[in-house]
C-alpha cells in the first residue's frame, strides 16, 4: 500500500485541492461556517500529505516519487511529475500558506465565501502542479491556469481598484507567458531534429544541444515570462496595484508562492536550459536585481499605506533571491532558494498582519495608529517578530537565506564585478531596517492620539493559533536552517555544476587561452 501511495503521493497532492474546490459548489450556498469548515479541513489533511513527502524523501539529486502517463504520446506529452530539493520546500510552502489563509478567512472573507475558497483551492491545484511538471507542456498548462483563478480574487474581492489590478495582472502575466511557450515549442523542435523523436520532456530537452544565438532567445523568452513574474526591476509595476487591491489571503498567497514562480522558473528551466546564454547575460541580471534590492527598499521607505510599503519590500527582497541565484555558486543558490521560502512566510505574515488592523479599523494608512501596542499587546510582539524576520535579524529565517545570499556572490568567480554587486546589494539590508522599523515605530510606539485605537480587541484566539504556527518555521529556519539546507544541495548543486564549465569557457575565450584547466565554480 505504501509503495503504491509512494509513486501517487504527489499527483494525490496536486489533485486533492482541485477536488476539494468542486466538491465545496456542492454545500448550501448561504452557509458560511460550513463551507469555511470543510475548506479548512481539507487544507490541513492538504499539508498533513505534503509532510509525508518530506518525510519519504531522500537526500540526493533525483527526481523522486516521480509518476509518468501517456497523455498525447504522438507530440511527446506526457503526465509526468517528479520532486527534488529545490521544489519540496516550495510544495510545502504552499500546502503551509493555503492551510492559514482558509484560516484567515473565517474573518476576513464576508460575501461569496464559498466561491472564494473554491478559487483558493483551484489556485492551490495549479500552483503545486507548477512546481512538480517534468514535462515542459504540463508546466505550461499549471501556468497559465494559475492566472484565473488570482484575477477572479483580485477583481471580485478585491478593493476599489480591483478590475484595474486585475487585468493589469492577468495582460502582463500573459505577454510574457505566450513567448515562453513559443521558446518551449521551439525547443521541442530542435530536439526532434537533432533526434527524430518529439518530446517535451524537461530531462530530454535539457540534453538538446543549441547554438548560442538560439540560446539568447530561448532564454529572453523565458526570462521574459519569469521576471514579470518575480517581478524583476523594471517589470514589476504590476505588483503594487495587484497587493494593494487584492483581498487579504490573495495578497498571501500572491506574495508568498505566485511570485515563487518566476525565481522557481529561472532555476529550474532558464539556468541550467541556457548556461552558455546565462553567462553572457549573467552581468545584466546582475545589475537588475542590484537595482531592484536598491529601488525597492526606497520606494517602500516612502509609503504612506502599510499594504504598499509590504508589497514594494517584495521587489527588493526578491532582487536578493535573483541576486543569489546568478552567484552561480552552490552557497549562493542555497540562500535563494532558502530565501524563497523565508520571503514566502515573513511576507506573507506580513500581509495577514496587515489585514488583521484593516479588519478591525478599515484604513491602512500609517498615519492613522500610533500606540498600537499599549491596546494590542499580543498583536504588537506577533508584528514584532515578523517584523524582524523580514530585516533578517540574526537567529531568524530572513538572517540564514541573506546570509548565504551574499557570502555565495561575494565569493562568486562568475563575474569580475561580483563582490561590488553583493557590497552595493548590502545596503539592501541596511535600507530594510530603516523602512521596516521606522515603520513600527509609527504604529506600534507613542501615544494612541486616534480615538478609534483606543478600543481595537487584540488577537483572539483563531488568530493567535495562525500566527504561531507561521513562528515555529520563522524561529526553525533562523536557528537550524540545516534541516533545508542539506535536502535542497544537491539538487542545488546539480544546476551549479551544469552552468560551471560555461563559466570556465567564457573565461578562456576572453584571455585567449586555448587550454585551462580548473574546478568549476562551487
């Protein structure tokens, strides 16, 4: 039976939500409590399951529990999933964060309850079948679905501005996407006239030999799709308007996994599809996410409105994930995808933390607190620790993946100028505590001058159960990140170890040496 289960495990996990969604249509439409009942306990069975695949994996550079079906064999389409330690910590990073939104939302949510936990659970279906596809056609289907149900999120339970934002969200995402799916065709293509045979496999497609002119194109295609996503300096003017007007859990789940995408996308396809690209490209990339940890931490500086100062913090702390990730070094791209994770649980705290004030006073401007701590005690030390996560204080999550981020660029032989992009990057870090404690110092400290904070009710109950759960992996991470860290090298490794020898041979092409011999970059 355990076998058996071994080898579903995954495809149990990508189509229990789906399910889940279409059974939740079945329940009396006017009967909040019950449908809020049924999402959460399928949510948390949801993140009970992806636990058993953490427990059942094995610390090497496979694809494991993998699960292949003939779905349009003639065209090389397959079903074909698979987990490795780059993805196992992102599947539980959305198992985790669906499970406290459905929490949240017993409060948070007000009308069409039912139809909102169904798009939050179809959301939660595509996204983990984004993470685990090994067939390049399966990918790009999760993809695309993930865009429907966000903009029915966005525009039917969003703010005053939600048909805006969501469109904006859904024309952006798109533009990027169809020129992926050309660059995936055009992959299939060359493989099948290098080979006879076509497929769209990702560990056949990864053996495809292409010149280094396609290979610049194939990976703008990509990169394309993957920095809107992120979202990258200068394509993430989508991002504001979509947190701002999104409601509460959408903005979570936008933050902490949707995003994810695209840092997910350039290193698992992008990186190690196109390494002799990569290396051309490599100072460029660079330089964006050096701009986008500077920019983005300035712009949040001066922020009126709590959501917006949390949603521009996004483009900077994602410019650290980018940043780690083009180190190229095994040390680098461990703390961007630590990162990942720890963006995805602080942030994401961030936003319920936000919503929980809206609820309660229905503004998010900083101007209006002051003194919240005095009248929400418990609130003020849950905002306080994940506050702090977010600066990356020694001891919490946000301190292990910057850490490991900038110690693997410094060190970086990939670029001559890597020790300026990671001492410039730095001053990320100091910006963060300046815009993040600043701002709770405004809220949290003073004298309650409004009237309308005097009687704010702290925490319940609910709340406070939400909140704890998300410290366990802030204070688990923070203190033994070894956990993550040992699952996540190898399959880390094996990325580094197929972009190195591109590295090596650029290097010999621009001293005019004709033999050189060296280790790759580690």
């Amino acid at each position: 039976m355990l076998s058996s289960l071994y080898h579903y495990i995954l495809t149990l996990v990508i189509f229990l939500p789906f399910a889940a969604a279409l059974l939740i249509f079945l329940l009396p439409k006017n009967n909040k409590k019950m449908s809020l009942n049924f999402a959460l306990i399928f949510s948390v069975f949801e993140f009970l399951l992806s636990l058993l695949i953490f427990k059942w994996f094995k610390i090497n550079d496979a694809f494991q529990m993998q699960l292949g079906m003939e779905w349009i064999p003639q065209w090389g389409i397959i079903y074909h999933v698979g987990v490795d330690g780059i993805s196992l910590f992102l599947v539980l990073l959305t198992t985790f964060l669906t499970m406290i939104v459905v929490l949240a939302a017993y409060s948070a949510v007000k009308e069409r309850v039912r139809e909102y936990l169904a798009a939050m659970l179809f959301l939660e279906f595509a996204m983990l079948g984004t993470f685990l596809s090994l067939n390049m056609f399966l990918f790009y289907v999760f993809w695309e679905l993930m865009l429907i149900p966000m903009y029915f999120l966005i525009g039917v339970w969003g703010g005053e501005r939600r048909i805006y934002a969501a469109v904006k969200f859904f024309i952006y995402t798109m533009v990027g996407s169809l020129l992926m799916l050309v660059a995936i065709i055009a992959m299939a293509w060359s493989y099948k006239a290098q080979t006879g045979e076509m497929t769209f496999e990702y560990a056949k497609l990864l053996n495809s030999e292409l010149p280094i002119k396609a290979q610049l194109l194939m990976f703008g295609a990509f990169a394309l799709a993957f920095a809107i996503k992120v979202p990258m300096f200068p394509f993430h003017t989508w991002l504001p308007d979509a947190h701002v007007e999104a409601p509460t859990g959408g903005s979570v789940i936008l933050a902490g996994v949707l995003l994810k995408m695209g840092t997910y996308g350039f290193l698992r396809f992008a990186i190690p599809f196109f390494p002799e690209a990569v290396m051309k490209l490599l100072p460029y990339m660079m330089v964006l996410a050096t701009i986008g940890i500077i920019y983005g931490a300035l712009v949040s500086m001066v922020q009126p409105d709590l959501k917006k100062l949390v949603a521009y913090s996004s483009v900077s702390h994602l410019g650290f994930v980018m940043l780690g990730m083009f180190a190229l070094t095994t040390i680098g791209v461990q703390g961007s995808v630590l990162q990942m994770v720890n963006h995805g649980i602080s942030t994401g705290a961030l936003f319920l933390l936000v919503g929980v004030i809206y609820e309660r006073r229905h503004t998010r401007l900083i101007s209006e607190f002051g003194g919240l701590s005095k009248v929400m005690p418990v609130y003020g030390t849950m905002f306080m620790i994940v506050m702090l996560s977010s600066v990356g204080l020694p001891g919490l999550n946000g301190f292990v993946g910057e850490f490991l981020i900038l110690v693997g660029t410094f060190t970086s032989k990939a670029h001559p100028w890597m020790k300026a992009f990671a001492v410039i990057s730095a001053l990320g870090v100091i910006f963060a505590a300046v815009y993040l404690l600043w701002m709770f110092q405004r809220v949290m400290f003073g004298p309650v001058k409004n009237p309308a904070n005097e009687g704010l009710s702290d925490l319940n109950a609910r709340e406070v159960v939400m909140f704890l759960l998300i410290l366990v992996f802030i204070f688990w991470i923070g203190i033994y990140p070894k956990t993550f860290t040992d699952r996540m090298e190898p399959a880390v490794n094996k990325i580094v170890e197929r972009v190195a020898p591109m590295n090596v041979k650029i290097k010999t092409a621009n001293v005019g040496v004709h033999e050189m011999r060296g280790e790759g970059n580690r």
